[in-house]
C-alpha cells in the first residue's frame, strides 16, 4: 500500500463522506488495476459530488476492465449526460463513441 493510499485511506476514517478522499483513493486504485477497489471508491464519489464526467468514463474503464460491459455502458450514459449539462461536448463525443463500441 502506498503512502498516499494510507492517507487517503485516513482521511476517510475521519470524514467517510469525503468525495475528494474517495476520488484520490479511485485513481490510486486505477495506477494498480485494482478495478474492484476503483469501482468502490467512484462509486462512493459519484453519490457524494457533482461530477463534470470525468469520474462516469474512470468507472467506464473499470468496469470494461472487469468484464461488466452493461455497467460500462450505464456510466458512460451517465457520463455523456455530465459532460453535456456541464458544456464537455468534447468528453461527451468520446463517451458517445465508446458507448457505440459497446453495441447496445
């Protein structure tokens, strides 16, 4: 575990409804491929902020990268309705053209 794993991991201690913590701890996880711990902590995020997209195509990845395309494609939805309420079309077309490479 790395270092900033352990603070991240403390600050949730103090504060469980930290959205950054659960954020950082996210892209943490995603330097190691730990999609399942990925997927935990954006979906934690996801309930706790207002997110712009980015966070909907992490949780894409990391459930393409286990295998669960149909809750790939669910964030990438979510994630293209984010991008565009917030003025992202451009993350929005990519979200759209990684939805189409899904089918469905």
């Amino acid at each position: 575990m790395t270092d900033r794993i352990t603070a991240l991991r403390a600050l949730l201690q103090r504060n469980p409804k930290d959205a950054r913590a659960h954020f950082g701890l996210a892209a943490e996880y995603e330097k190691q491929a730990d999609w399942i711990q990925v997927i935990a902590h954006l979906t934690q995020y996801l309930e706790l902020a207002e997110d712009q997209g980015n966070a909907w195509g992490r949780l894409a990845k990391a459930h393409l990268a286990t295998g669960k395309s149909d809750a790939a494609a669910a964030a990438y939805d979510r994630g293209i309705e984010a991008a565009q309420r917030h003025g992202h079309p451009s993350m929005a077309a990519e979200f759209e053209d990684a939805r189409a490479d899904l089918g469905g």
